[in-house]
C-alpha cells in the first residue's frame, strides 16, 4: 500500500507540472485551484509513503504546517481588509 502513495504523490506532481504549462496562462484561476490540491494531495501522499522514516515525517508536518499557516494568514487578512472597502470609478481625462 506504501507504494500506492508514493504513486499518488508522483501523479499529482506530475499533474501540476501539466497544468503550470498549459492552464497557468490560459487559465490562472483552475490552476491556482489545482495547485492547492495537488500540494495538500502531495504532503499526505509523500508522508503515508514513507511513515517509518522520522525525517520524511518531519518534512511533510514541517511543510504542511507552513503550507496551513500561510492559508490562514491569507484568509485572515482576506476577511480583515475585505469588508467595508469601496471603490471610486472615474474616466481619465482626453478620453483615456
């Protein structure tokens, strides 16, 4: 089963070096979105890959804990300086 992981993590690699070529200019959003999952899939995948080895673990929680803290920081600050904020639309002059 410890195989089948590592296949997973491989795969979902390889999915997002696929879609940083074809999606990342065309398509930025789905990317964006891919990319999230494919890394959560990958931290999971590569650490039940290789459970008995102290130092992969370390790696991935390591990782993983940057890769959540830097989420929430992102939420956090999304929701901080997203409510309440307002916008002025005027046309520049000489038909600009």
């Amino acid at each position: 089963m410890k195989n089948v992981y590592g296949m997973i993590a491989g795969s979902a690699m390889l999915v997002i070096l696929a879609s940083s070529t074809l999606l990342r200019k065309l398509q930025y959003e789905t990317f964006h979105i891919i990319h999230i999952i494919m890394v959560a899939l990958i931290l999971i995948a590569a650490g039940m890959h290789r459970p008995d080895i102290i130092m992969v673990g370390k790696i991935v929680i390591i990782a993983a804990s940057l890769w959540i803290a830097d989420r929430t920081l992102r939420l956090l600050k999304l929701a901080f300086y997203g409510f309440g904020n307002t916008a002025t639309i005027t046309s520049l002059p000489h038909g600009g």
